[in-house]
C-alpha cells in the first residue's frame, strides 16, 4: 500500500511539474517527489533502505531549505514569482543564481551532494528486496519530474542581463546558504560519525 502510494503521489509531481510557472509551486511540487522517494524507502523495511531514508530526509531538508530561501530573495527583488518573468539571474546577480542552481543541481540528485547516496541506496535496497518493477517505475517518473525542474531552473538563470531593473547585491545573505549547500555536499562525501547515528536510529522507525 506504501509503495502504491508513493507511486501515485510521484506520478502526480511528474504530472504537475512540466506545467508548472510558478517557481514556489515548482519547489513544492518536487517536495512531493521526494517524499514519494522516502515512502518508497520506508516501504521496503530493510536496513539498508532505512538508513537511505533517513540520509534522504537530511539532505532534502538541507537543500530544500537553501532553495526556498534563495527563491525568497528572488521574489524580494524581482517582485514575481512567475518564471516566465525572471530571466538572466546568473547575469544580473551571480552568487543568488550560483547557489538556486546548486540548490537544483541538488535536488536532482548528483553527486557529490547526499541526495545521490541517498538515492542510490534506496534503488539499490529495492532490487535486493526484489522490488525492481516498483523501482523502475518510480525512476521513469523520477526523470520527468528532474526534467521539468532542470529545464524551469535553466530559464531562470541562463540568458543576457536585463537592461533594467539590476538587482543590488547582498553579498552577507548568501553564507547561511552556501553552509548549507555544503553540509549537503559533506554528508554525501563523508558521512562520518552520522553514518552510525542513522544506522542506530533505523531500527527506531520499524520494518524488518
């Protein structure tokens, strides 16, 4: 029942997210997929995939946080938070383009950022449970969701400078976001003393 629940909910943000122009929503709607990847996690039980699962909800959080926070400066200086509307944002304001597009790159789960560890490891625990079909099927979903995202986020940060309407750099607001994007990156590179921490507390969510 988990599975087919995470299914249906992935399958609903990959539906959703082509379409979407509004960049909040965007962030929200790719929530819904990565909720979907812990649910699949969580339904198969092993300890494998509930460690996976609860580096997954870390490194979300992490990136998750960063993004909407970058997209709240967006909406400040732009006024908008429609995506046909802001162009060029790596031009007109680099570093707040430099860490939305990290923040992305991300979510779309490439190392050396945890959300890839974390990924893999739930693929990997789901065919070792004997679960490949439900995995393949998520993956399929999971591509048109990162798709849309990739593409929306592109055309925010890519193309020339406005003439009008430069943005004035904040320079200080960009640390708390860079730290962040770094403990992403740290848990994916070396998980050190919270690789048992996760360990010790799978067991604390049941399963098998």
């Amino acid at each position: 029942m988990l599975t087919g629940i995470a299914l249906l909910t992935l399958a609903l943000a990959a539906a959703l997210l082509p379409a979407q122009r509004d960049y909040k929503r965007m962030l929200a709607y790719s929530s819904m997929e990565h909720m979907s990847l812990i649910a699949l996690g969580a339904s198969i039980g092993t300890p494998l995939a509930r460690a996976a699962l609860l580096l997954h909800i870390a490194g979300h959080g992490l990136a998750k946080a960063v993004a909407f926070c970058a997209s709240g400066h967006i909406l400040r200086l732009t006024r908008t938070t429609l995506i046909g509307r802001v162009r060029g944002l790596l031009a007109r304001l680099p570093w707040l383009g430099g860490v939305l597009g990290l923040a992305v790159v991300t979510l779309l789960g490439f190392p050396p950022f945890s959300l890839f560890a974390s990924e893999l490891g739930i693929v990997r625990a789901r065919f070792a449970a004997g679960m490949g079909g439900a995995v393949t099927a998520a993956l399929l979903l999971v591509l048109v969701a990162f798709t849309a995202l990739a593409l929306r986020t592109a055309r925010m940060l890519l193309g020339p400078s406005p003439a009008a309407g430069t943005y004035s750099p904040d320079h200080t607001a960009a640390w708390p976001l860079v730290l962040g994007l770094t403990a992403c990156a740290a848990l994916g590179i070396a998980l050190g003393p919270l690789a048992d921490l996760m360990h010790e507390a799978a067991p604390a969510i049941g399963g098998r």
